[in-house]
C-alpha cells in the first residue's frame, strides 16, 4: 500500500523550495569551483519526467540493478579524475582544512592522493559529526542554517578526526585519512564506468548522518525519524512504505541479494512489512550472478554488499577500495553478458559520504517527513534534527545500454517547482515511480530531479563487455 501524506507532508510539499536555496555552496572558502545554475544539456533531447522522456524509458527499461556501496564521498573516490567538468581537486586544485577549526589562520592541511586499501580510523559520520565536518560545531541552529545565517563551509574533517581517535592520531595522518582521495591508477575498475557511461557531478545522500538511515531513505523517502544505526533497523521495526512493499503492490517482481554474511540485517529486512510478507525475497548474493547469466533477473535487484572490516568489499572505510571494485566488476561483467543487458538500467552509488571530505557542502533540502531526531554530541551538546538538509556529495553513475558514453550530468530539475535541482538519493525513487507509475512517497520524493531524460532511444553497441580488473594496492593499510 502506498502511504498517502498527511496534512503536514502537504503542507511541506506546498512550500517546497529549491533544496539549493539560501546555501552558499562555498561559504567563504576561496575555491576555483562554480556550481552550475542551469540543468545539464539533454543528451537526448528529452525533457526529464516529460510524456517523451517516460515513455521512452519504459520501453527501453525492463530490469533495474541498484546497488549501494559503503561511505564514500565523491572527492574521495573521484579527485583525481582528470575529465572536463569534473567539480574536484585534480580540475580545481588541492583545498584545505584547518587543524583547528576555531582558529582558521593558523596550520592548515590540504587534499592529496592517498594509497589506503583500508582506512584504519573510520571516519564519524555520526548526524553531530557531519555537523562538525560541515558548520566547525556539534550543534549549529537549524533556523541560522535555514535562514543563511549559517553556511556550510566543511572545513571541519581534519579536527573532527582528531577529536575521534586522540592525540595518538597526527593532524598530517588525519589529513590522509579523510582528505586523501585516489588516483586514476589506483581505481581501473571505476574509471571504466566514468569513461563509459553518466557520472553525476552532484549527487548527495539523503540525510548527513550514517548508514542505515541512509538506506532506509533511499528506499522509502524518509528513515521513519531514525538518525543512528539503532537496534530497530536490526529487529524489522521500520513501519513506513518502502520500494518492495510497493514493488508487490504493482506486481513488479524484485529480490533483495544479500552480501551481508549475516553480519546485520539486509536492507529489506528493515521493514516490518518485508518480515512479515516477503522474506523469500531476500537471497544469498551468490543468485545475483547466477541469475544475471541466466536471464532470470527480476524486474529490480537490490544488492547488499559485505561490510565493514577488511576483507569486504563495500569499499567501507575499514574494508577495501580494491575488494569493493572487484565486486562492481563481477556486477557489471554479468549484467553487460548476459541477457538482461539490452533493457537493464543499473544505478551504481553509495550510501553516504562517510566522514570523508568534500569541498561542496551540502544543500538544503524539503524535509522527509514531520519527524526528528535528537542526539547528544561527543562534547555533551545535544542536538536535534529536521531532516530538512541532504548529506555529503557522493560518486554515481548510470550504467545502461542507452546512457550517453562518458557523460557528466551535473543539475537536475525539480519537478514540483522547476527550481534547478541537485540529485540525491531519492532521485532513485523518483525515476522509478516513473518507470513503474507509482506515487510519490515523501515530499522529498516529489521535489527529487529524476534522471529518465539520460536513457536515449537507441541501443549502444560500444559498451565494454568486461571491466578493467583493480591491481593490489602496494601498501594497503
């Protein structure tokens, strides 16, 4: 059943703005960046969530691959990428952070390339310490941020990560920990994707805070008020609508593959309605290959990598970026060979930025939902959350048969206002509403740009059959 709003959610829809403004996207940090004011160019010529546009999309997509690695920004992952338009250190030139916030004359450290396999520290990508990364303090007012008053200027990842691991850490060792990114050689297998398919230049997660609220958002619109990996993502107690109770609402086939090792709930095992209906939906990963060769794919797989620690393949901090691209190579080599590849659209991103840096802060938003969530930060402050701002800015590409070849997609359009819109997490839920004519779940939903316009009408036949294989990092840490 989807879940109607309420009259606040209507209220909220009413008065949505563009989740770009009052936000000046650079504070008062000298960069060499601009962001675009204009949507991107249609590749096609299709204009996105137009009668066109969908109904191209519907006749080209019949199956959807959507996987959500692990806790990455884009900076982190993509700095080094050398490609015309990308907003980065290696376009722009290297930005620093101040080791100490409170006094921003003082030592600075700056974006470099780093060789972590495994970061050691991982980063605090707490709701409070995304407030410290962002804004320099714990608990910065919410209405000075709305009002403008207050701008995000994230220059807070180097003292943040001090802070989090002690005096035993140094500023310069922080500062590779969590402003390093990584070369063009050290990520073949992601550089494949860049070179041939869509990259967005601004996509952010739907909340700046952890993992499974995260997910949750991006699956239902909203994490149901959750702020923290609590116990209740564990035991199926999330009782809001997400894309599988949807999915069999429509009679659109899905299966959720789990990577998980039992090591925490799947993702769709966060719902109560998935424990209770649908739990035969969730299988080993293993089915994934299996299926993809085979051709008996459904119409959505949802793939849930392994986390966190070494020896998985999320690209989680404390896992392995190498592990993590063997992982999008065995994804990507068993789509584009099998038979699902002519009508598949696969939506490769992360869940959020995970404490790492990234020098565009993150825009305002339409709030998910009437709820909030309250948290005590580590100096004691307490702090609480409208979900009314997106989180860090993340790496994400769209891989399909029909995707323009290296494309850069920058703005969006939101659909509600026609305001020029940054991507997040739920453009996912956007687009497929469209695909598979369902309603919008949130506000936030309603107000997300949707990305159909990037599937053209004619099939490529230049795709790579196969993805460059990662090397071993000579000294993974």
């Amino acid at each position: 059943m989807i879940i109607k709003a309420n009259s606040t959610l209507l209220g909220l829809l009413a008065t949505a703005t563009s989740i770009l403004d009052n936000v000046n996207l650079f504070g008062s940090r000298a960069t060499t960046s601009t962001i675009p004011t204009t949507v991107s160019a249609a590749p096609f010529g299709y204009k996105a969530g137009s009668a066109e546009s969908i109904a191209n999309l519907k006749d080209k997509i019949k199956h959807v691959v959507w996987v959500l690695l692990e806790n990455r920004s884009f900076d982190n992952i993509l700095g080094d990428v050398k490609r015309p338009g990308f907003d980065n250190p290696a376009n722009n030139g290297d930005v620093c952070n101040p080791v100490n916030v409170s006094d921003p004359s003082g030592p600075s450290l700056c974006t470099r390339v780093k060789d972590f396999d495994s970061v050691a520290n991982d980063p605090d990508h707490s709701v409070t310490g995304n407030n410290f990364e962002f804004y320099g303090q714990f608990a910065p007012n919410n209405a000075d941020i709305q009002s403008g008053k207050i701008t995000a200027t994230n220059q807070g990842f180097i003292e943040k990560q001090v802070i989090s691991y002690g005096p035993a850490l140094t500023a310069d060792v922080a500062a590779a920990q969590v402003m390093g990114y990584y070369s063009t050689s050290e990520i073949p297998t992601i550089m494949d994707i860049v070179d041939g398919f869509v990259t967005f230049n601004y996509w952010f997660s739907c909340i700046p805070g952890p993992t499974n609220p995260n997910r949750a958002c991006a699956l239902s619109g909203t994490s149901d008020g959750h702020g923290s990996n609590d116990n209740d993502f564990e035991i199926s107690a999330i009782g809001v609508n997400s894309i599988f109770e949807t999915a069999s609402s429509k009679g659109i086939t899905w299966l959720n593959y789990d990577g998980t090792n039992g090591a925490f709930a799947p993702d769709a095992l966060f719902y109560n309605w998935t424990a209770a209906n649908a739990r035969g939906n969730v299988v080993p990963i293993e089915n994934f290959f299996q299926d993809a060769y085979l051709g008996t794919l459904p119409q959505l797989s949802y793939l849930n990598p392994s986390c966190c620690d070494t020896n998985t393949n999320s690209m989680h901090p404390t896992g392995n970026v190498s592990f993590g691209q063997v992982f999008v190579k065995q994804i990507y080599d068993a789509v584009r060979q099998g038979p699902h590849w002519s009508d598949t659209l696969f939506l490769l991103t992360y869940d959020e930025s995970g404490g790492f840096h990234d020098h565009v802060p993150s825009p305002l938003a339409v709030q998910t939902d009437n709820k909030t969530y309250t948290e005590t930060a580590e100096d004691g402050e307490v702090y609480t959350f409208h979900f009314d701002r997106l989180g860090g800015r993340m790496p994400t590409w769209l891989i399909s048969a029909y995707t323009p070849e290296g494309f850069l997609e920058n703005m969006g359009t939101n659909p509600l206002t026609g305001a020029v819109e940054a991507y997040s997490a739920t453009s996912m839920l956007k687009t497929l509403g469209l695909l598979w004519d369902f309603e919008d779940f949130t506000p936030r939903v309603s107000n997300s740009p949707s990305f159909d316009h990037l599937i053209g009408p004619t099939m490529r036949q230049d795709a790579p059959l196969i993805l460059t294989p990662p090397l071993p990092f000579p000294d993974a840490t």
